[in-house]
C-alpha cells in the first residue's frame, strides 16, 4: 500500500507531538503522581507552572523542569553543593569568505579546476544555560536565570 505525502507527514506530527508531550509538567505530573500528591498545594500550583522557588526538593523541580541537560558539582568554603543546569540554544549565521581550488564543469561536460573566492553561509548553533539550580542538602539554595532584559542586541531572545 503506497502512502501519501499527508499521510507521512500527519503520522510525523502525531510522532512529534506525542514526544512533545514528555516535556510538559502536567506529563511529568502524570507519570508520578503520588510524589505530585505529597507536595503543599502552594508548591503543587508553582509546580503545574513549570516554576520553582528556594526550599524545594529535587523531585519538585524534576516535575517542574524535568531532566537537567547538565549536571555540575560546586565545591566552595561552605561546602559541596549539586548544580542542575537548563541549556538552550540559539543560532547564528556569519557570512564568510572562502578562497581556493575548486573543481567546476565547463561548457563542454569536462571538469577543470580554478581558483577562485566564494562566500558561505555558516549557520552555527550555540547552547547556553538559561536556568542552573543549586542544592544543598537536598534542598534548593540558590536560581540562576538567564537576565533576558538587557542591552541593545541580545543573542539569547527568540
């Protein structure tokens, strides 16, 4: 049976859709939803909002942020400390000129080869971490976010 380009494309989307949905709090809610139960109803409406706050366990900020990209640990006067960081990323594109060889095909279907400059596209992807949280006996003592609000060009803003 031969499929349509639709067909393929709407059972892409569902597959996109279904992964998707593993990001959410409300599906890391689903999957532990006694650990959800135990938590105040003050925290459990922060949780919902994918939000955090100091004093929180590390279950609490798993089913608000879920899995860290990274995980550091922070060794200071006070003690060993457990950094969570949340990446993302932006990308960038910088023109840029390449001198060379380059081997082209002539009027007559042989090839030879020139020298010549061109200039590319250079498309690279940048991670940074938006939000890090650290624990200390098995509580958060300290957010890091990201200061989205700053100066003239930020290359964070979406």
């Amino acid at each position: 049976m031969k499929t349509s380009f639709l067909e393929k494309a709407l059972v892409i989307l569902l597959g996109a859709a279904l992964l998707s949905g593993c990001a959410t709090p409300e599906s890391r809610i689903k999957k532990n939803p006694s650990l959800f139960a135990s938590f105040p109803p003050d925290v459990q409406e922060m949780v919902r909002k994918g939000q955090i706050d100091i004093g929180y366990t590390a279950g609490m900020v798993n089913i608000a942020l879920g899995e860290p990209n990274r995980r550091y640990t922070r060794q200071t006067a006070e003690g060993v400390t457990e950094v969570w960081a949340y990446t993302d990323t932006y990308t960038t594109s910088d023109r840029q000129r390449v001198d060379g060889p380059f081997r082209v095909r002539t009027r007559d279907g042989s090839y030879q080869t020139i020298t010549d400059t061109v200039w590319a596209d250079v498309q690279q992807t940048h991670e940074f971490d938006k939000i890090r949280v650290e624990f200390r006996d098995e509580k958060v003592t300290a957010i890091d976010r990201l200061d989205r609000s700053g100066g003239a060009v930020n290359p964070f803003a979406p």
